[in-house]
C-alpha cells in the first residue's frame, strides 16, 4: 500500500530555480501541494505571485491554489535580485501570462487556516525565498507551530559564506527578523544552505538533459537554467550555477542525497557587516542547544538525476 502523499506547502519567490523547485514537487506523487504562497524577494510580489501561477500552468496544473503574502520584510525595506532573476524574476524563456486567478485570501491567512485545521505535524513547509511570511504566520498565531512537522528551507550559509552580503545569503539577508522568528520556534528545521546548492551546479550535459527531453516543460527548465547562470558563472568563475531551491524538494523526495549536522544556528540580526548570517555552530563550541539539521554536501549526479526524471514526467 503506498504511503500517503507528504502535504507540503511552498512558500517562493519565483526566481528560475524556485520555478524549478515547484516543477519538481508537482512532477512529484510523494507530496501533495497544498498550496503555494508567494513572498516578495527576488523580484517584487506582484511578479512573484504572477510566476508562480505561470508554473503551474506550464506543469498543467491550474488547480494549485497560489496566494500573494508579504509585499516587504518585517522591519526593513525590499532588497530584490533582478540582477540574477532578470526583470520579470522568470528571463530565460517567455511564457504567456496566466489565467488562472490568484487565490482571496492572504498568504498567512491560507497558512494559519490551512494548519489550524490539520492535525499535529501533518504538514512540511518548503520556504524557498525571504521567510516574512512562515514569521508573521507563527507570530499572529503561534499555536500552528505543532501541526507544523518539519520546515525544509533554503537559505543561509557558513563554510559557503555569503552571496548578497560577505556574510549571508539573500533568503535571510532579505528579512533577518523573520529568519530570527523560524529558528527560534523550536520547530523542526532542516537549513538547505549554499553549502550544499553551490556544490549542485548546473553543467552543459545537465542543461541539455532537460533541453532533450524534448518537452515544453523541459525546454523552459533549460531556458531559464542558461539565463540564471550566466550571472553565477561570471562572478564566481564556475562552469555553471547553483540551483538552489530545488535541493529542497530533492530533501523531501531522497534525504539519502545529502549529508548534514543537527547543530545550534543563530541568526545575526544586528551586525554592522554580519546582518543575515547563519551563525551555525558547527563545531558546538557554543553550548546553545541544536536547533537545525543544517546541511554540508548533496551527491550531486544523484540529484540531477532525480530533478531530470522527475522534469521528465511533466
Ligand atoms: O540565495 C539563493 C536564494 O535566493 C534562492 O532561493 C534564490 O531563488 C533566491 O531566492
Ligand atoms: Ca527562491
């Protein structure tokens, strides 16, 4: 008898490889998408709640219900990434603007209602930008935290250092108190850092796998993947790009892909250069209690592997 699908809820802010992520999960009969919440992150949220739904239509999935959320960070003004993402967070291909609607409600409102009415731990979050909404949901109501089982993130950074700052990467640099919300919740937390996704680097044969697979889902997955990394490659000189956000999924679909450390991680929420930065303590010198499954390395053609046919399927 099959297990029964894991009901998951994305939190994004499409952004190529967040649009990756969400292509994998749907693609995915293990999990069961309640929902997407869209945040404000690489670009702003009237464009990350336009893509999101672009997605779901390219994977024919109109029916998963999108809601917008947070249109800034808790405390401190929007910091964008058009500069990787492109204008419209989705360069690489064009697609055509979506029917489907966006859903009534707030994105935290579907979050605490959806929860409210679900058992203890019945449900994984999968934020993959900025966490202002997860925060603001679990500060308006704090009792969703135990039907929350676990909140598989990406985000964050230690032997990796930073990508938007020296220090930290861009999910937490963008809203460090929200951040400083999820890993003081005491919720399961598995922390999918650039550790791990800038050791998943794209490559001209993986690229081509998609382009190959000769589908309108592939050839979108390709076309991003070749506009996403032209801005990786020149800044770090790499034959290819992370993609980031779909080792999240990968997490939930095969965990024995990755390796990691259930250690304290604190985050830097007043440093006058450090603002955003995971502090994990990886060597526990600090005494504080672990609090995240963060994670070091993936097996890299595993999870290509894994992304490809699943993309495949779509
Ligand atoms: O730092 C990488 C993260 O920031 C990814 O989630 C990417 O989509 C951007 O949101
Ligand atoms: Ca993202």
């Amino acid at each position: 008898m099959a297990p029964h699908p894991r009901k998951i809820i994305i939190d994004t802010d499409p952004g190529q490889d967040d649009a990756v992520a969400i292509l994998l999960a749907l693609a995915s009969p293990e999990l069961d998408v309640l929902g997407i919440t869209t945040v404000a992150g690489n670009v702003p949220l009237a464009l990350t709640a336009r893509n999101a739904r672009v997605v779901c239509e390219l994977a024919g999935r109109p029916d998963v219900p999108v809601f917008a959320g947070c249109d800034a960070p808790m405390q401190r003004p929007l910091v964008t990434a058009e500069h990787v993402h492109g204008k419209t967070g989705l360069d690489g291909i064009d697609l055509p603007a979506p029917k489907m609607p966006l859903q009534d409600i707030h994105a935290v409102e579907f979050l605490v209602e959806t929860l409210r009415a679900e058992p203890a731990g019945a449900v994984t979050l999968c934020p993959l930008g900025p966490l202002t909404n997860i925060a603001t949901a679990l500060a308006r109501a704090p009792d969703i935290a135990p039907k929350i089982a676990e909140i598989v993130l990406m985000g964050g950074a230690y032997f990796e250092v930073g990508n938007i700052t020296p220090a930290a990467e861009f999910n937490i640099f963008v809203d460090p108190e929200a951040a400083d919300i999820v890993f003081r919740s005491g919720i399961n937390l598995v922390v999918v850092p650039l550790d791990v996704t800038h050791k998943a680097l794209t490559t001209r044969p993986r690229v081509e796998a998609f382009r190959t697979l000769g589908t309108p889902v592939g050839h979108a997955v390709a076309g991003w993947t070749d506009f996403f990394e032209r801005f990786d490659m020149a800044k770090y000189g790499s034959q290819g790009a992370p993609l980031h956000d779909p080792c999240v999924i990968a997490y939930l679909l095969d965990p024995g892909l990755f390796t990691g450390r259930h250690v304290n991680v604190m985050i830097e929420t007043r440093g006058a250069f450090t603002t955003g930065m995971t502090v994990a303590d990886w060597w526990r010198v600090s005494g504080r209690e672990p609090n995240a499954m963060f994670l070091g390395d993936v097996e890299a053609e595993g999870f290509y592997r894994l992304l490809t046919d699943r993309i495949g399927r779509l």
